[in-house]
C-alpha cells in the first residue's frame, strides 16, 4: 500500500482538522466530562494529582537538594516548574496512545472528525496542567522567588508546546490504533527520556555533555522553552530554533500519514 496521499485524501484530511479545530465547545465538553468520570465521587477531585506531586515534589526536593548538594531554596522551585510541566508532556503523550481507541464508542456510530479527538485529549490534559500549575506560586511564595519579565516567555513557550502537541497525538494515535505494543514502547521511551531531560538536575551539571543531552533532546527543548522563562531565564536562540524545527518536522510527518490513513482508522479499532 503506497502512503502517498492522493488530492482527495489531502482534501478530506484538510476538512477534518477545520472541523475537529472549530467543534471547540465539543471537545471542551468531553474534555470536561473526562475529567469528572475519572474522579467521580471524590471530594477532592483531581486535586489529588496536585497533591500527590506536591508531596513528591517536596521529598524529592529534600533529597535531591541533599545529593546535588544544591541550596533548596533555588532547587526545589526548579524542581516544582520542571516535574509541573513535565507532567503535562509526558501526560499528552502517554494519552495519545489511546487517543482514538478509547473514543471507539463514537467513532463506529457516527462519521465524527478524528482531529475532534485530538484537541479532546490535548484539551484534559491541560485541564490537570491548570490545576498542578498550583503547586507554583504556592512553592515560590514559600522560598520567596519573585516574577519577572522572562516569565512571560513562558506563554509563546506554552503555544509552541500545544502546536507541536497535536501532530504528536495524531501521529502515536494512527500507530498505537494499528500496532497495539505501541504503549508501552511509548512508556519505555518516557522513562528514559525522564532521565535524560533537566527535570531533577540542571544543565550546567552536565557540563561539556550538556549540548549533546540536552540541547538535541526534543522532550528537553518543549520543557526548557515552557519551564526556564518560569525559573527566570530566557531561553537561548538555540533551543527556540530547535522547538520550531521540531514542530514543521512533526507537521511534515503526521500530515500525509493522516491524510493517507486517516479513513482506516475506524477499522482498526
């Protein structure tokens, strides 16, 4: 089977993402309705998620702090802005997974846009984001770290990591929906990239490696532009040339695969 899409394959995947784009008060809707099923008769809601890291957080800081031998009143609000937002794209990502085999109920009764999907997925995730985010201010007003002008580098920050967010969704969701050891190569990779990612320590430790590890690791480049206007420092040139070359290479992947295998989707649920 060729994967080269046709016109009228780039057509209908075009129509699809216009769409799925512009149902925004459907996928908030299920977004929403996600996030109460998930925690249906809790008091507390997901606020257990921001409780559960705030609890890691604190530990992990305290030990940490030890073992780096960093002062933790500068480790631990790094700490905090690092694990919140890696959080948020390891979240996206590990979801992307199931991202239309979980939406099966839908997809086999009506002809819905897969991309509608998509945004429902991106949309959840960023609802538990807003309420980790918390765990932020909280943890800088306890160590007395005051905003400045880089923190709202953290907003184009934040945009390019949703951009580059969807085509990652439809792309491990088409590969995940017909190869089902997809997940948990997935997990397997999140696991190792949470090692190799500055989320625990700090680039400068590195040292002479640190181009290498981090600046050609794209799960570094998404939390770096995001984490490091919230930890004071603006992102170098560098890492903003890499998030966008990332982002057209992603697009350039994802867009004739969904354009090709988009209408084999539903068969292989």
């Amino acid at each position: 089977m060729s994967l080269k899409p046709s016109s009228r394959d780039w057509q209908r995947a075009i129509a699809d993402a216009r769409q799925g784009l512009s149902a925004w008060h459907v996928w908030n809707l299920l977004a929403m309705t996600d996030i109460r099923q998930r925690y249906k008769r809790s008091r507390v809601g997901p606020f257990w998620i921001t409780l559960s890291m705030a609890a890691f957080v604190g530990g992990i800081g305290l030990v940490y702090s030890t073992l780096f031998k960093q002062d933790i009143r500068t480790y631990l609000p790094y700490l905090a802005v690092n694990y919140v937002v890696w959080t948020l794209i390891q979240g996206i990502i590990m979801d992307a997974t199931g991202v239309f085999s979980s939406s099966g109920v839908y997809l086999r009764q009506e002809a819905m846009p897969k991309t509608l999907f998509a945004m429902r997925l991106i949309m959840r995730n960023l609802i538990m984001f807003a309420h980790n985010i918390i765990i932020i201010p909280l943890v800088f007003l306890l160590f007395g770290v005051w905003p400045d002008w880089e923190m709202l580098l953290a907003i184009p920050g934040m945009i390019m990591l949703l951009v580059a967010a969807y085509p990652v969704v439809m792309l491990i969701g088409m590969i995940s929906t017909r190869f089902r050891d997809t997940p948990v190569i997935i997990q397997n990779v999140l696991q190792i990239a949470f090692f190799l990612t500055p989320i625990m320590w700090k680039v400068d430790q590195l040292g002479a490696a640190a181009p290498f590890v981090v600046g050609l690791n794209p799960f570094a480049i998404f939390l770096r532009i995001v984490a490091e206007p919230m930890n004071g420092r603006a992102p170098s040139l560098w890492t903003w040339g890499v998030a966008i070359l990332v982002i057209v290479l992603l697009y350039a992947i994802t867009g004739p695969l969904f354009a090709r295998l988009r209408a084999r989707i539903v068969y292989w649920l």
